[in-house]
C-alpha cells in the first residue's frame, strides 16, 4: 500500500511519461516503410502498380485517368514502387494523412 501511494506521489509531481504529441512529433523509425506516395502528374496510368499489387490496394484507371489507393488495405511491400515504369511512385518513411 505504501509503494502504491509513494508511487502516485511520484508521477503526480514528475513529468508526463508520454509525448506532447500536436507539438512534438515522433520522427520515423530507421527502416520504417512508412507510406506510398505518387506525383500523378508523371503518371502514364498504365496499371503496372496495380497488376502487382498483392492486397488490391490500388485502382488505375486510363479513360478517366485516374489513380486511387487504398491506404487501409495497401500493407507497404514496395512491389508497386519496383514495378512503376517512370517511378512516379515512392515510399515516403514520414507521417500518413489519410485522405479526407
């Protein structure tokens, strides 16, 4: 009983154990994937990402060129980043936003 109270007196006048996260962000781990990332506006649309995409987390598409990623299904391997014949995708290791 008398650690548990010594204990709450403790951590009642130290700082918090936690990081004051709006104001101070963790910096990615060495090695992390982190997120994709793509500049569409070099992209050919021509569905090699999404061919080799092993969860279907990517939908291209020519006719109304457009290029979708499900950022909840895509599990980080890379494969699209390998394939993508003018990389215009990337693994970025920062923060993800997801899309609104």
């Amino acid at each position: 009983m008398i650690n548990l109270i010594q204990s709450i007196f403790s951590k009642l006048s130290s700082r918090p154990d936690t990081r004051r996260y709006p104001f101070k962000k963790r910096e990615p781990m060495e090695g992390s994937r982190g997120h994709i990332d793509i500049e569409i506006d070099k992209c050919i649309f021509c569905g090699a990402c999404q061919k080799r995409c092993p969860s279907n987390a990517l939908t291209v598409s020519r006719d109304p060129k457009s290029w979708s990623l499900n950022p909840y299904a895509c599990i980080v391997c890379g494969y699209c980043v390998e394939v993508c014949p003018k990389k215009c995708i990337v693994m970025n290791a920062g923060h993800f936003t997801p899309p609104a």
